[in-house]
C-alpha cells in the first residue's frame, strides 16, 4: 500500500481533489457554479491529484456535473419545505458559504475528526450566510453515527427547534463504505425527521479508476450491481435519478470521447450489472413504491 507521502493518503485525501474541480470549474466564464473558496481548500495537492488522474475523468467532469445537479436538488428540496440539512462527509465542501440560504436556516456538516477540524482552521475567517454546524464523527461507527445522528435532528440553530423535514446529502461518500455499512446507513436514515437523502452512486468505476495506484489509500468499495434497486429494498424510493454522462453532455462537461456514448441506450439503473454508470438520487423512505422521475432519459 502506498504511505503517506503519496498524493492521496487516505480517505479524506480525496476531498482535496473534488475541490480542486470545482475550483477549476469557477474559473470558467460559463461556470455552472461559483465556488471561491475551492482553490485555497483545494490546495497544491488537490490540483496535483486533478492532473494525475485517469484520463476519463482528468477534466472534472463527474465532480462538476454532481455538484450543479446536487446545488440544484438541494435547492429543490427546500423549496419544497426542507428545514435542514446533513451533510455527511461533507469533505471541503462550502455549499453554506456559496449557496443562497436563508440566514436562520441549519445545516450539519459531519467527517472525520483530522477534516473537519482541517476545515474549521482554513475557514476561520469566513461568514456562512446561514447557521453552520460542524462535527467530527466516524459514520461507519453506529453508536458515533446513531448519536450524530440524534443531535444533528434534535433542537439546534437560532430557534432550537428540531429538524421536521431534514434532507441528508451523502456526496462522494457511499463508495469508500462496504455494502453492509451502506446498508446500516440506509436503515440508521430512516427516521420520520428524515424527509429525503440525496447521494451520488457509481458503478463499474473500479475498472476505470480503481486501477491506478494513485487511489490504493481510497479504494471503491460499494458498487452494488442491482444500482438503485439496492436502496429499494430497504424502503428508499427514488424520487429523482439522474444519469451523470447524460447531463455532462448537456451541460457541455462531457469529454468528447464520451460524447456518443450519451447517445447510446443506457443501462438500466435498477440493474446496471457491470456496465458503469453513475447518477445522483434523491430518495423518499416509503414502503411503497412512489414512482421514479427521470429529468432527461435518453
Ligand atoms: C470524495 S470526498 C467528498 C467530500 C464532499 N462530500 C465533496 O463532495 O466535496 C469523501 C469524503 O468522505 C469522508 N469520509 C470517508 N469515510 C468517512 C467516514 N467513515 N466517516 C466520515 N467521513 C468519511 C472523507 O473524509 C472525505 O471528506
């Protein structure tokens, strides 16, 4: 196994290197978002790991895609009356920091103890525009998860009222867990203050990225050949699924060598089997089946 000199050292290691796209992604006049902080977070190493990536992603173009469709989902979601929301892993990300918020709303970041308290140093200085949270928990720890998990619900912010219609958001986080942790998750999520989970779920992408020795600290894990369906049958329905190579292309972020592959039919999420493909879900616990929306099916 790689030490620690190498470019990425471990998990956390990998939330300099989505930041560094999103950094990039901010220099562009036609950005799909604007996120300043992202450079500074991002660091020398965050962008030597952009540039030492497998050529199928070099440009960024999953990172950024995932981010604008979560920016938008989440945006969505408190539209629709979400009164918090839980970042877990929430990495360097500064959605607090760069989304329109209401300024009494509560958001949660949680991550390992050595990131978060990382980030609580870089951004001292910094104003969220709404009321920021941050704690440092193992989320593959249940008890740690379990008790998060009752604070983060429970009466905090300017009013001290309890969260009624949280969404969590698990952005690049699923794939360093195993299956069963994946799943203990899903069951630990299902709470009545729990409204929605937002999360990013990639399949096949061992092939392509888990063969190069820069991630042997950060190795995929959870890539569950039955896609969404694994989440189905423990009670989250999709609400929305939104295929990641599809939308790229529309946004004009797909490399042009991907390009005529988002015109092919694509894998069936419910059961991708070994075809990669990767998207972001928003799901609803629900026993019963309430139907999946695709913005843009090809
Ligand atoms: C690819 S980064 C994603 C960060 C952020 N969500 C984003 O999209 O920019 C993965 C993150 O998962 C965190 N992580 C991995 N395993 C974790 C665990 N067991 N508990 C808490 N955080 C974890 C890492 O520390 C890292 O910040």
């Amino acid at each position: 196994m790689a030490g620690e000199d190498s470019l990425i050292s471990n998990v956390s290691d990998t939330a300099r290197w989505v930041a560094a796209y999103r950094a990039v992604e901010t220099t562009r006049p036609d950005a799909l978002f604007r996120d300043p902080l992202a450079d500074r977070l991002a660091g020398e190493r965050g962008h030597a790991m952009a540039v030492a990536a497998p050529r199928i992603m070099r440009n960024g173009w999953p990172v950024v895609t995932r981010t604008k469709l979560i920016d938008d989902l989440v945006a969505t979601s408190i539209q629709q009356g979400c009164d918090r929301v839980l970042n877990l892993a929430a990495g360097l990300d500064t959605r607090p920091y760069r989304m329109n918020l209401p300024e009494d709303f509560v958001w949660v970041e949680a991550d390992l103890p050595k990131m978060t308290a990382e980030k609580d140093i870089a951004l001292a200085a910094e104003a969220p525009r709404c009321t920021l949270i941050r704690r440092a928990v193992d989320l593959a720890d249940a008890d740690a998860r379990a008790k998060f998990l009752d604070a983060a619900l429970g009466p905090v912010g300017p009013q001290a009222m309890p969260a009624t219609k949280a969404l969590v958001l698990t952005e690049g986080l699923l794939v360093y867990l195993d299956e069963g942790t994946v799943a203990d998750l899903a069951r630990a999520l299902t709470r009545p203050e729990i409204a929605w989970w937002l999360a990013d779920i990639t399949i096949g992408m061992k092939r392509t990225r888990g063969n190069t020795s820069m991630f042997e600290n950060a190795p995929l894990r959870f890539e569950p050949t039955n896609g969404i369906a694994f989440f189905e049958r423990l009670g989250w329905q999709p609400l929305e699924v939104e295929h990641l190579l599809v939308h790229a292309r529309k946004l004009r972020r797909a490399p042009w060598f991907l390009v005529p592959f988002t015109y092919l039919r694509q894998p069936d999420p419910h059961a991708p089997g070994r075809y990669p493909w990767s998207g972001v879900v928003r799901l609803r616990h629900s026993p019963e089946n309430c139907g999946m929306r695709t913005r843009h099916p090809t």
